[in-house]
C-alpha cells in the first residue's frame, strides 16, 4: 500500500499586531494579556475583584498566506479569549467566540483565498468589569491555531479512548473514531497502540465511524506515581491513499467510586491531596504559557499535592498536558455561575442557553486525558438550594452521564451561603440594574466567613444546612463540600452512601481534613484553597497593618492573598502545615513573622494561616519580639538560638502540627530539632545574612529555542552563604541579550504599583523573579541585573535548537 501524506496542518498564529481601543498598534506574540497591557487604576470598573485591572476593547490583526488549493478544509481553533470576540478574515465575518474558558473552532475554507496572503482580524470586547470574580485577563490569552484538514479528516477530538478493565494481566481498551467529511466507499480505518515504539494492540474497522475493543497483555497503567502513556495511532485509508492521520498519548487507567471503599484508580485506593487553583500565571497574567503550566505542576507534586482541582472554569490543553506527562489528579470544573449573577457582567443571562455546548466541549477536550478524574459542574451555586437549582443540577450530571460515561460528576457547595439561601423567603429576585436573577453569592458568604469564623462552622452542622444540600448532592456522584469539614462525621452516618470530597477547605482546615480523610472511606480527599496564588479578589486573605479592613482591599491591592505558594512559585509557611500534616517533611521547618511588623496592630483572614516567613535575616531588629512557629509532624521541638536552648514544645498531631515561641531577635543562628520521643530525628538551621549583594540563578540554563520556551531567573538580594535579607529591598533593573525576551518580571509583594511588563521593580523580602520567553533563534542569551545599591550581576543561559520530538508536543 502506498502512504500518501494528508494535506494536512496545524499553523500556530503566533504572531499578531494589537491595536487597543483608540490607541497605536503594537506587535505581540501569543499567548497575550492585553490587560496587563491596560494597566491598572484605583478607578478601574472591576475594583478588587479584577485587581484593579482595566477593561478593554482590542483589535488583533494577522497575516496567514494559504498554499495552493486542495481541497483542505481551513478552520481556526481559538483556546480560550478573554472578552466576547467577532472573529474576520479577508473582510468577512466567519464567527464569533463567547467564552473565555471554552474552546471554540471556526470554518474559514468560504473566506479564504488560496495560494494568496489573507487578514485575519479578531476584535475583542473586553470592557465591562467585573466579568468574573478574580482576574481574568483580556484577549487572545491562549493559544490560536489555524487547521488544514482534507476533505476526509479526523477532527481534533474524533478518537475517544475508554479503559473498560485493567490488571495485572490484561486491560481492555475501547476506541471511539469518527471520521468528518465524507469518506470514500470502503474506507478503512486502522487503530494501532504501541509502547515505546513497538505496537502492543491494533484493530480496524470499515465506515467513517466505528469502534473496536484492543486487549493489551501486561498493561503499565497510568497513575500519579507512574504516569505512563502508549501511543495512540488512528489513520482512515482508502484504496492507496492515506486520507487522515491521528496520533496522541494517552494513558490507561480506571476509576471507581463508592462510599464504602473510597475513591479507586486501577483497583487501588487513592486520597486525594489536592489544591485548588485559578487560571493566571502570576507575573505573566492570564497568559497560558506551556512552560510555566508545567514549572506549577513540577512544583505542586514535589511539595505533595497528588491532585489540582480547576478554579472554576475549564482547564487549559496545557495544563493538561503537564498533568497527564508528570502525574497529577484533575477535577475539571464547568462553571463558576449558573442563571443567577455573582458579577455585574458574567455570563450568566444565556447559561440555560449555553451549557450543554460548554460542557460537550469540556468533555471533548479531556475525554483522552488520563489526569481527569472527575468533573464538577459548578462552584458554590446558590440556586442549588432552589428547586429550579437541583433540577438543573440533575439535568447537567444526566447530560455529562451521556457524553463521557467513564467519570464521576460533583457539585461543589458552599454548606453555608445553602442556608442562608434557603433562609431567604423569596430564594432568589430580580436585580433592579438588569432585571437578572441575583440572590447572596460566593462574595457575601465570603464576607460572613472571614468575620464570623467559627460560626460558620456551627451553621453548616445545623440540620437545616443539610436540608439546603442534600437535594443537589442527590443529583451528582460525589458531594463536594466547601467549608463543610464539620459535617464530615455527622453525614458519614447520616448519608452512608454519600461519597464526600472537600473542594474546598480553609488552609488553617487542611490538617484535620486530611485526618477525616484516611478516618472515612467515604471521604475521598480534600483540596486547600488556594494551592498557588493568584490575582483578583484582591487582599482577600491578605494580613493588612491596623485595626479594621474589609475582605476586599483598596489599590494598589494585587493578590488575592491564600496561595501555599505564591505568584512566583516559592513555598509560603501555610504549605508546611499541609506537609506535616501529609507526612512528607523530612526536618522540622522555621518560620518567623515578619519583625518590621512585631507589636504592631494586623487585621488577620480565614484564608491564611500566618504570615510567618522562613527566615531569619531581620536585619536592624536587634531586640526585637520575635514569634516564631516551627512545623512537624515530630512530638516535641527544640529551639537553639545561637546555641542556647530556648526549650522543648510539643508539635505534631496533637498541638495542630505548629510549636510557637517567642524570643528576643539576635542575629546568628536559629536551630530546630525535632524529636520522636528521646530520640532526635530531625534538624533545620535559619541564619541571619551578612552583606547582601544581588544575585540570579536561573531555575535552568537551557532554553529551548522554539519561540515558546521560558526560562525563569530568581533574583535575591543575599550574602554569599545565598542567605536572602528580609529588610534590604532595593531597585532592580533587568536588561536581555540574545534570542530571548523578557515577558514577565515582578515579586510577591500583595500590594504594588509596579507593572509586570516593565524591566525594572523593586524586590519584595529581598527577592524577585524575572521570566525570559524564547524568540525562536539558538545562541547565548545574557540577562543582567542592575540595581541601586546591591551592585550588577550577569548570567547566561544557553538556547538551543528544538529536539526531534516523538510524539507532537499537543494533542491532535
């Protein structure tokens, strides 16, 4: 048989000009945030919520020269577009695209011209804020992709793989193939899975669609601890001629579920550690950027997470991606609102109109992802309380049922803004300013939650709040709850076939979730709010200086404030106590509020367990009150300051996981040592910095040179032990040489007036991050700092050309 190659393409449009409303035009390179571009004003229509973050208008023009004609079906796949978009080529209107978070695909074989240059224009209007309740950034954030497809093609989501059975032995796999256009008579289509190059199942049908079942002998399965995936080859053949060709990894892995024996993957129990988080990049913004997807996940499983949940729309392709290649749990979520509005300008007013599309693109997009687990179809949905909720509720589980049988459904509920929904007389009303349902939302529960506290706690065990839950948790497969761990023993008993999962816990909640994790079967794992940080909600779980402050802060507020580990990607002390709690710190850890702060007056927050920093470099607080708290999982610490014994306190499970002390702040040497028993098992050591100079390393000193890659380069202020002080924050100006550019640079401070886009800032606790992004070209590429009193350093990375790869870096 002759094999012909398909005119067949995938042309990423990377390269655009921007032209902001009313203003000049400027050269981009997606993935783009045109709201970083925007700037940010204590003005701005999204206020705390969007970060203070501007809206906009944008034009984005491209140029794409067609080959010769024949016969290929052009589309363009848009990844997600932030604002609603009317999409233009060569002048005519080919389509629109509505949602940020979905993926929408547009023909545009009527309006090309082949073997000619053709406009492709994309206007995107992004100007009424708040449009959703954290940043959402603005434009063509994810990645954009023109498609040429013969006549005869496999769409991007035509195969749909399902793993029936699986063991030691053997595992059953079934393939779903459907082929668009119209196949020749007789056209076959062949199935092929293979293992590392060598084929270990194959099959074949005739017809444009079918399915065949492939028995594999001795199956590796795909699991967090081993994520390994075959190779998937789909190819239609008819006569002497390849008509189209598929390929993807794809892992085989099953999942069971039931309140007596937990959460199952191949046949073994898993608890899920999980962290919920949101789609931002931190300095990058809303960009979906494939190297920074991967550096979050790289950094979340070493820390011990096993599982993310999506916060609270539809994950990326790249996230994915990382998820499936390195190992992490996914619960993918549909939407953040239903028909009642939580922001001025969400979509909420078509949801009825629009969620089935939604949610078949969704599953489209993850059906083939080993990494997903499960999916949820909102977050914290008032009218689930309602009847009209539940019924809703029940009618997307049925249609999820439909359309990917192999996963469980959730509905994440808040137990608490349930009943005070379910306490209202008339459960929800007309907004005087739209005439659109509104009724208490995840904002005003929040309020409540962070000012009430441990009342929260008592009204979510009331019967009442089961009353407002149990009808929406009877429609989904696994009850999600937020905020709900108090109920966790009581509804064990009351609902025995109730599976349980925490999709949302306070960070100060994580140590005694995980208790009821491995307590009850039927409470298959817990995911911390937030596992990384973002922007929007600004200050939320931010501890301010003085004596009173609202859940949102004021300009220039950035962050949100509850991240284990912060918009940079370094660890914070609420991650510890997850870890200790988890069993996977190996020494005691130090941490130390900040002493520019002690004896002054703070407004604490629900959704952080301290301020506290590992750090002991506190220069000029000589005698100083410092609070000190030392995680482990050990029974007892010692703390040594400058080899004095401040004492033994106890840690561990029973004191919450945190021995606290206090001393007098004296720089040198501040040991902890952790003992089980007599017996020491552990040790850590902060020091005190001498004199600090700036210094970058780089987290790699490769950059692949595909126009894609990132390289990220710390920056510290530190002595030459590479101890970083806390209280030396200077000006740093950053400058590139070679085939890279700067796309990102900045710190973790909460509340900042620097821009991300700009090369210069001012360090936060004596640090920052700069990200350098590929421009395509090999070389040397040179980075210097440059600050005003920590001197000039210079370091070089090295780019190189783009590997052969064995499987294409993104799904068919």
């Amino acid at each position: 048989m002759t094999v012909n190659t398909p005119p067949r393409a995938d042309h990423a449009l990377v390269d655009w000009i921007v032209i902001p409303d009313g203003e000049g035009e400027s050269r981009v390179r997606l993935p783009h945030d045109a709201m970083l571009a925007a700037g940010r004003s204590p003005s701005a229509s999204g206020g705390s919520e969007s970060a203070w973050f501007v809206g906009g208008a944008y034009t984005y023009r491209t140029q794409w020269t067609a080959p010769e004609d024949s016969g290929s079906i052009a589309s363009l796949v848009f990844e997600g577009v932030q604002g609603d978009a009317v999409v233009v080529v060569n002048g005519h209107r080919v389509g629109t695209v509505r949602s940020g978070y979905i993926e929408f695909e547009i023909a545009i074989t009527h309006a090309i011209v082949w073997d000619m240059v053709n406009d492709i224009e994309v206007h995107v209007d992004h100007r009424d804020q708040p449009a959703e309740r954290w940043y959402p950034g603005s434009g063509l954030y994810r990645p954009v992709t023109l498609a040429l497809r013969p006549p005869a093609h496999f769409s991007r989501d035509a195969v749909r793989v399902v793993t029936r059975q699986l063991d030691g032995r053997q595992a059953r796999v079934d393939v779903d193939v459907r082929l668009s256009g119209k196949a020749p008579a007789g056209t076959t289509v062949d199935i092929v899975l293979s293992s590392e190059g060598q084929p270990v199942a194959r099959g074949s049908f005739v017809g444009e669609a079918g399915a065949v079942e492939l028995d594999v002998t001795d199956p590796r399965p795909w699991s967090v601890e081993e994520p390994f995936r075959y190779e998937l080859e789909v190819t239609a053949v008819a006569g002497e001629k390849t008509l189209d060709t598929w390929h993807s990894p794809v892992g085989l892995r099953t999942i069971e579920v039931d309140a007596r024996r937990g959460l199952r993957i191949n046949g073994r129990e898993v608890l899920l550690a999980g962290a919920c988080i949101h789609h931002d990049n931190g300095l990058l913004g809303a960009a979906t950027h494939r190297a920074a997807e991967f550096r979050r996940i790289r950094l979340l499983k070493k820390a011990g997470f096993n599982a993310i949940r999506s916060a609270h729309n539809p994950l990326s392709r790249h996230l994915l991606d990382a998820c499936d290649e390195l190992g992490m749990y996914v619960l993918d979520e549909l939407a953040d609102y239903w028909f009642v509005r939580k922001t001025a300008y969400d979509h909420s007013g078509g949801f009825r109109q629009t969620w089935r599309d939604d949610a078949d693109a969704m599953v489209a997009k993850d059906r083939n992802y080993a990494c997903v687990i499960m999916y949820a179809s909102g977050n914290e949905i008032p009218e689930s309380a309602t009847p009209e909720g539940v019924e809703l509720s029940r009618q997307i589980t049925d249609h999820l049922h439909r359309v990917d049988h192999a996963r469980p459904v959730t509905l994440a509920v808040n137990l608490f803004l349930n009943t005070l929904v379910s306490m209202n007389a008339s459960p929800y009303k007309a907004d005087e300013a739209t005439d659109e349902p509104a009724m208490a939302g995840s904002t005003e529960a929040n309020v409540m939650i962070n000012h009430i506290g441990k009342l929260m706690s008592l009204v979510s065990r009331l019967p009442r709040a089961d009353r407002a839950s149990r009808d929406a948790f009877g429609t989904v497969d696994i009850a999600g709850y937020n905020y709900g761990l108090a109920r966790y023993p009581g509804d064990v008993r009351r609902h025995p076939h109730r599976v349980i999962l925490g999709s949302e816990t306070l960070p100060g909640d994580v140590a005694r979730a995980w208790a009821s994790v491995k307590k009850y079967p039927a409470v298959i794992g817990d995911f911390v709010w937030a596992g990384w940080e973002y922007l929007g909600e600004a200050g939320v779980a931010v501890w301010v200086p003085g004596k009173k402050a609202g859940l949102a802060k004021p300009y220039p507020y950035l962050i949100a404030g509850p991240g284990m580990f912060d918009i940079t990607g370094r660890p914070d002390a609420s991650l510890r106590l997850a870890q200790a709690a988890w069993g996977v710190l190996d020494a005691p850890v130090i941490t130390v509020r900040p002493l520019d702060r002690s004896g002054k007056p703070y407004v604490r927050s629900a959704w952080r367990v301290t301020d506290a920093v590992e750090s002991w470099a506190w220069r000029g607080r000589e005698g100083t009150r410092a609070e000190i708290e030392v995680y482990s999982a050990e029974e007892q610490i010692e703390l040594v300051l400058n080899g004095r014994s401040l004492g033994r306190k106890r840690a561990g499970r029973r004191a919450g996981y945190r021995a606290r002390f206090t001393v007098a702040y004296a720089p040198g040497a501040l040991v902890a040592i952790a003992y089980r028993g007599r017996r020491e098992v552990g040790r850590s050591e902060l020091r005190s910095a001498g004199s600090a100079t700036l210094r970058l390393s780089p987290e790699t000193d490769v950059l692949v040179a595909d126009g894609a890659d990132l390289a990220f380069v710390q920056l510290e202020l530190a002595d030459q032990n590479g101890v970083v002080e806390m209280l030396d924050d200077d000006r740093v100006q950053i400058s590139v040489e070679g085939p890279a550019e700067l796309v990102g640079f900045g710190t973790a401070a909460p509340a900042t007036e620097d821009s991300f886009l700009s090369p210069s800032c001012t360090t936060y606790r004596g640090r920052a991050l700069a990200i350098l992004r590929s421009t395509g070209g090999a070389g040397i590429v040179g980075v210097t700092a440059t600050s005003r009193a920590h001197g000039t350093e210079t370091v070089h990375l090295l780019a190189v050309p783009v590997p052969e790869p064995v499987l294409p870096l993104t799904r068919a």
